[in-house]
C-alpha cells in the first residue's frame, strides 16, 4: 500500500490504490481521505484530523491551515 503525508498534521498514512505491496497480499486499511471543502480546494487528511475540523461551520483551508498548527505546539 502506498502513503501520504496529511496536510494537516504531514504525518505519512496508508492510502488505497497503490502497488507497492501487491505481491505480499499485505492488506492494511486507508488512514484518509481527500475532502473538497467550501472554499473549493481540495486537501488529504486523516481520520484524526477530519475529527479535529469544526462541527459547527463550512470547513476552509484556513480550518486545515490551524491544525497543521495545532501539531506545532
């Protein structure tokens, strides 16, 4: 399976559709998703990121923007 890192926090997580472990028959799960967000850009995160975005309005870069400094502090 192959990776990539978060735009919000840059860790490295598994993502489906890669090669790199076809012959092994290794099976591991997608750590993440590409989200189009209100602002129409588009960002990979990860699960525990995607829980960390707000409830409560339309999510923006500027909301992925604040966890990558989140995982700073």
């Amino acid at each position: 399976m192959a990776s990539r890192a978060c735009d919000g926090c840059d860790t490295n997580v598994s993502i489906a559709g890669g090669i790199a472990n076809i012959w092994s028959q290794e099976s591991r799960p997608t750590e993440g998703i590409v989200l189009e967000l209100a602002d129409d850009t588009e960002h990979f995160l990860c699960y525990d990121c995607i829980d960390r975005l707000p409830d409560d309005q339309e999510v923006t870069a500027a909301d992925v923007a604040a966890l990558s400094a989140q995982t700073d502090d």
